[in-house]
C-alpha cells in the first residue's frame, strides 16, 4: 500500500512530519529535540541536517542542548509545557541520558513482578495532575487537573491524556551494542538517508510472530490488514516455531518495514522457552514467590529458542519500525534493553515498547491511524488517549488454543509502560 513515510515513535524513535493535533498556539508543527549537553558537540553536524530536513517536511525544530543529564523529571516536563504554550509542539525527541519517573499503584509496589516502573507518559500529558502522595520517590497518582480550593475547575481544567509525543533516543545504556556517540551518529544518518529516499524503494511489508495471543483477533494486538495488502503479511502466530520464524525474520537480510513481535520478554530476551520449552510454573502468579521466580526467569537465556539483544546486534536486521508487543523491552535504564538493540542496529529507526512486565499494550486504533498518514508518534499519542478512555473496560483477548474472551479490564492504565 504505503510506507511509513513519517516516523515519531514513543519509545525510541526520530520524528517527522507530523500532522497538528489542536492543542496549543497555531502556526506551523515544531518538533523538540532536547540534547544533553555533553553530546550537543559531537552531534553538531547531525542535528543541523536534522534541522534541514524537517523544514523541507514542513516542520520546525527547536534545540535545547544545554541541559545534563541530571535534570528532574519535573523540570523536563516543565520545559515541554512553556514549549507548548508558546509554539505548536507536537512532539518532543529526548537524546542522552534523561531520566524518568517511575510509576506504581500503591498496592503494587514492592512486588517482584508489577514492579515500580519508568513513565515517560508524565513527559507526554502536560496538564494532567501526577504526585508521588507518600513522597516515596514512586508516582502514585494519576488523575486530572488537580482540585482547587473551591473544588474541580470549570474552566481550562486539564486531563491525564496526553498533549504531545514523546520518544528517546537512549544509546549510553548500549555498551554492548556499540559506543553512544558513533551510535547516535550512525541513527541520525540512518534517519536522513531514509528523509531522502535512500533506500525506499522496496515494498513495504510487516512480520508479526505471536507466541502467546492471536494478535490480529485481539483488541490488544495488531491489525497489520489496514496498512498492508495480505501478500505483504508474514505471520507465525499459536505455533511452537516461533521462535524459529522469529530468527530467521530478523536474520535473513530480507527488508521490511514493519516487525511485531509479541512473546513473553525480560529487558534483554525474548523467551520463546515458555511456549516451546519447560518454561515455569503456569500458576507462578497466584503467590510472591511465583512473581520473583518469573522474574527472575525473564533475565536468564534459555536456549536453544530465546533471543536476547546480542543475537539482534550479530543480525544486523533490515527492520525499520519495531512495534514489541512484550513484557519491559523498553526499559531504557537497563544495560543493553532490546528496544535499543532494535533501533540502533542494522536498519533500525524506531521501536515502540513497555518498561512493565506486560506493560507493552496494544490498541485496536493504531493501524488505522497509521494508515490515515499519521506518524508514529501521533498515532500512539492518540492511542494512549484511547486506552486512557477505555481503562476499566472490557478487552477482547483471544488467547492461542483457547476461545476469545473479555478480559475484566482494559490492557491500558496509568501503570501500563
């Protein structure tokens, strides 16, 4: 049908055109891109064709690279809000070392699996209300506007959806995968060859590998039928090859534009041991001791089926966008997170992924919105909206060998990744 010829991912991502969304003064679209301060030297040359780039897309890009890596949280977002008061933000693009908050509901912090996680939706949602009410250093609270002194505002009261995309380019958590300056370089001339055409001529087409749920079938998964035509869709989903079409997708030098992958995941392996192997205790959640035992699995190789981020680095894949259905692989403060393995190898641009143990949701809109020409990042921005609308409501989920059902509640929370 199409390519994905605009790019603004949540996770890890570069941004493109993008399409206004209503919020904030007119005018024309600008793009942050917020560069610490160490790194504003090296990617000099980089962010000025970024700059180029864009305004021939129609965009404008405003630089910020005086800050270091320690600034909080709540300056960042501070940053953003005056942005966006001022000029028609859309997205903002975090490269380096930013930190972000971590995010838990109160009964579930301190368990070894629904662990307090990072939260770059604070980043995203610039009127909402969030606190840490205990003063913990764990966010608890995610609700709109704060109340005033005579109740909830009438007026300008904001909400907890988000206003803005945000993405991070995170490569000094990639020791393995590669020195943080030559990566970043490396993705930016990645980033410009595909603005210019290089490299696009093929046609576009997705892969999705599914261990666990019927993706297309589920509210929670993809709907690859609305970008693509059924000649353009490799699927291996319920089967116990996945993990075999899984490396042979990734490592085959073959092109394609879209990969989803959903299988349950550490921060650094894929473990199709699970469903093909001994896996672990099907009732591991029913007591704190399953919880730590599964976590503690999800960082342990379990060969010959699981992939980890070094079999991604030796692939090198000819992959451009990553949406991982799967359990923390965009925790970006771990060394060596699979998210970043993806972007920052082989043809790697941008990656859409959760930092929770089953934190990476899906929605039913996105690929529909994806198709109606927005970018990444303003497709997952409005999905987040959706799923915020929908917490608490019924999901369909079809399981592999079992009929589909309603779950009790929606995939998306706050304390979602």
């Amino acid at each position: 049908m199409h390519h994905l010829a605009r790019i603004a991912g949540t996770m890890l991502a570069l941004s493109a055109t993008v399409l206004p969304t209503g919020c904030g003064p007119g005018g024309d679209p600008h793009v942050g891109l917020i560069v610490e301060g160490r790194l504003a030297g090296p990617l000099s040359e980089a962010i000025a064709q970024l700059r180029v780039d864009l305004a021939r897309e129609g965009v404008s890009l405003l630089v910020v690279d005086s800050l270091a890596a320690a600034v909080t949280p709540q300056s960042l977002r501070q940053l953003l809000r005056t942005t966006a008061a001022a000029v028609p933000l859309q997205g903002a693009i975090l490269v380096g070392e930013f930190g972000a908050i971590e995010f838990n509901q109160p009964q579930q912090q301190g368990d070894p699996y629904w662990h307090d996680h990072l939260a770059d939706l604070f980043y995203m949602d610039l009127d909402g209300h969030w606190e840490d009410t205990d003063a913990n250093g764990v966010f608890e609270t995610h609700v709109d506007q704060a109340p005033s002194r005579f109740g909830w505002p009438w007026l300008r009261a904001g909400d907890r959806e988000p206003e803005i995309w945000v993405s991070r380019l995170r490569a000094g958590t990639l020791a393995g995968v590669g020195t943080e300056v030559d990566l970043l370089r490396a993705y930016f001339s990645r980033s410009h060859a595909y603005r210019t055409g290089v490299g696009t001529e093929e046609e576009p087409r997705i892969f999705l590998v599914g261990a666990g749920i019927d993706l297309p079938n589920s509210d929670w998964g993809a709907r690859p039928e609305a970008l693509y035509e059924p000649d353009q869709i490799d699927a291996v989903i319920c089967t116990d090859s996945s993990s075999r079409a899984l490396r042979t997708f990734l490592s085959s030098g073959e092109p394609y534009e879209l990969a989803v992958v959903n299988v349950f995941s550490g921060p650094r392996i894929h473990h199709f041991d699970v469903h093909e192997g001994a896996g672990y205790d099907p009732y591991w959640d029913r007591w704190p001791e399953g919880r730590r035992a599964v976590t503690a699995f999800s960082d342990v190789m379990h060969p010959p089926f699981d992939i980890s981020w070094s079999d991604v680095v030796a692939w090198q894949p000819k992959v451009r966008f990553y949406q991982l259905l799967s359990s923390e692989t965009g925790r970006h403060d771990q060394q060596n997170y699979l998210a970043g393995a993806y972007v920052f190898t082989g043809d790697g641009l941008a990656a859409i992924a959760g930092t929770q143990h089953s934190g990476a949701m899906g929605t039913p809109q996105l690929y529909g919105d994806l198709a109606a020409g927005y970018t990444i990042g303003e497709a997952w921005r409005q999905a987040l909206a959706y799923e915020l609308e929908q917490a608490g409501e019924p999901a369909r989920l079809a399981w592999c060998g079992a009929p589909a059902r309603r779950s009790s509640s929606s995939s998306f929370s706050s304390n979602s990744g």
